[in-house]
C-alpha cells in the first residue's frame, strides 16, 4: 500500500522487502511483516477461524487478523504496490503516536489482541515469554509513551519493569529499550527523534545492523 496525501500525490515512503511465505514460526521470531487492511486478503475457511472480530477492536482488526491467521496458514506476500492508502489527518491509525487521544485508544485495543493471541499460544502449549512476538514490546512502547506525555512517568517506569520481570532481556532490543528510557525522561524529544528515525531509511538500517531489530 503506497501512501498518498489528500491530492493523490505520494508521499515517501520505506518498503522493507517481504519474504514470499511466512510460517508460524517466522511469526514467533517476529521475522514477518504484514500490510494494512486493505492490502490483506483472506481464504474464507481460515477466516471462519477467527470470526467474530472481538467488539473492543472498533479499529486494528486487521492486526487481530494476521497475528491470528497464521495459526491455520502460511501467509503469501506480493512485494509489489497494489493499492493506495490516502493520508488525511483523520486516519484512526495516522499519527498515533503523537496524539494522546489515538493513543490511548490504541493501547487499549493491542491489549485486547495481546490477550487473544496469548490464549491461542496456549492452546499450542506456546509460551508467549518464550518467544519473539513483537505484540509485548511494541505495547509497551506505547504504554510507556502514553503515561510520559501524560506527567505520569512513575506508571511508566513501572509498566518498564513489569515488563523486564516478565521478559527476558533480549540484545536485539537494546536499541528499543534506550528509547523508551528516553521516552520517559524527554517525551518530546523521543517523538521528534522517532519522526526523523521513521522518514530516513538510513538509520533504520544502522540500527539493524547493531542490534539485529
């Protein structure tokens, strides 16, 4: 999905080249990366699987969707642009991270995928601490924002810690975990830092090349 703004015209963006199947097991190692909604298509007797869509997640459903599918199928990738997402202001998603509001509404629905997959994992005797997901670190991130901007940086710090107890330091996320430190001290800076990081490839790349992730 190539992002466009409100006239049509693209908008820059970094498209990191998708292996052709993914497996439950590249899902465990968070070796995948999935698109937006309309880029997903599903075979009906896999989506059967998971319906209904939990009431809770009045957006993201499509991350409840391919973090579950991948339980009962290999997911297929066409590294190739199919579609258009427009960029308005208004996206539900656009700009999480930045408005407190979208914010809070988007830690609320990646617990409640977090706690669906979870239950999946067990039911394949799966420990979740025993894996790579990329669903509790990534909540965390905006756990830990969300409590900074809103002056409350002793959640923070302890939703870190909750976290550390729980799951094991990994050297692939030292990187991640220098950031939320930042995040808590310098929420603003941290968002400033988290733009230039998202739009110049380059630093992605560095990074990856550190600390694997």
């Amino acid at each position: 999905m190539q992002e466009v703004d409100l006239l049509g015209r693209t908008i820059k963006s970094n498209f990191e080249h998708r292996k052709e199947y993914y497996n439950l097991n590249d899902f465990l190692y968070s070796n995948v990366s999935f698109t937006g909604t309309s880029g997903l298509s599903f075979r009906k007797k896999y989506l059967e699987k998971l319906l209904p869509i939990p009431e809770e997640l009045f957006y993201c459903a499509d991350e409840y969707l391919y973090s579950n599918i991948i339980f009962y199928s290999n997911v297929c990738s066409i590294n190739k642009i199919l579609g258009y997402k427009k960029i308005h202001g208004k996206n539900w998603y656009a700009g999480t991270i930045s408005n407190i509001s979208r914010l809070r509404n988007h830690v609320k629905v990646r617990k409640c995928i977090l706690a669906v997959l979870e239950e999946r994992l067990k039911q394949h005797n799966i420990n979740i601490t025993k894996t790579k997901v990329y669903l509790p670190i990534d909540l965390l991130k905006e756990e830990v924002l969300l409590y900074s901007k809103l002056g409350q940086k002793r959640k923070a710090v302890k939703a870190l810690l909750k976290y550390f107890v729980r799951y094991k330091l990994r050297r692939d996320l030292l990187f991640t975990y220098f950031t939320l430190i930042l995040a808590i001290l310098l929420p603003n800076l941290y968002l400033k830092l988290y733009d230039l990081y998202s739009k110049r490839f380059i630093f992605y790349q560095v990074k990856r090349f550190i600390f694997g992730r």
